[in-house]
C-alpha cells in the first residue's frame, strides 16, 4: 500500500485586490474585515478571480494598528504608511503582494503575515521609435 500525503491547501504568492473593507468586532475582539480578490496567482491565472475573506486584528484595548502586525503590514503596503486615522473603507481598491493558502475547494484562504509587501507595478514600456518621431514633429511649428 502506498500512503500519500494530504496537501490540506496550496500556497502561492498573489497579488490581492481590496474589495470591500469594514470594522469588525467580534469573537476575538476589534479588527478590519477584508474583502480580497485574486487578481494574479503568479502562475497560470488558475486562482485568479477567487474571492475570499481575511481579518486584520487591532490592539483589543485601543482597537489601533498594532505596529509590525498583519494590519500594519497591509495598511502599509497598500498606502505607503499607516495614517493616524485610518477609516477602513480608505483601503478599497488596494493592492499588495503576499503568501496565501487556499484550501482545496478555493472557497477559504489566509494571508500569510510577514510576507505582504506592495504590489508589483508595471513597467513603463519604452515608446516605439515612430512614436518619438510623431511626438517630436508636433512641435516642429513652435517658434523658438
């Protein structure tokens, strides 16, 4: 008999898009409740459009982003720093980077701490040389 071993969820690095951001209280006290879609898996675009549920916990007594935790990274990725006062919804539309593990049936992930960081941008592409010639001949006509 072989015995093999389950693979409880798949880990990728993706590129996570906010979608819907609020504050939550509940069992395990103040948090942020996210709202992310996979907008890249870093592989074939199997998981992309996935959508799931991720909360950032806050400080339970002053319900402030704990510095290095998953919200303070977060916040920072997706604004740069964190603000003094943050409102959840100004993290709608966000993107960062980080490890996620989605569970087999791609109906529940987690976003790993210590691995968010900012979104990779796009790289401005070079214009093509008939561009340049274009763009330089509109302004042949200026008197200099």
């Amino acid at each position: 008999m072989t015995i093999g071993i389950a693979k409880p969820f798949e880990s990728l690095r993706a590129v996570l898009k906010i979608q819907d951001a609020e504050e939550d209280s509940g069992q395990f006290g103040p948090q942020i409740k996210l709202t992310l879609e996979v907008v890249s898996d870093g592989q074939d675009g199997e998981h992309n459009g996935i959508v799931f549920t991720d909360w950032l916990s806050l400080d339970e007594h002053s319900g402030n982003v704990k510095p290095r935790s998953k919200a303070w990274q977060v916040i920072e990725a997706v604004l740069g720093e964190v603000p003094a006062n943050l409102e959840a919804e100004d993290l709608l539309g966000g993107r960062f980077a980080a490890q996620v593990g989605l569970n087999k049936k791609k109906t529940h992930s987690k976003v790993v701490r210590d691995t968010i960081s900012p979104a990779p941008r796009k790289k401005a592409t070079k214009p093509e040389k008939d561009d340049e010639v274009v763009a330089n001949e509109e302004f042949d006509d200026l008197p200099f």
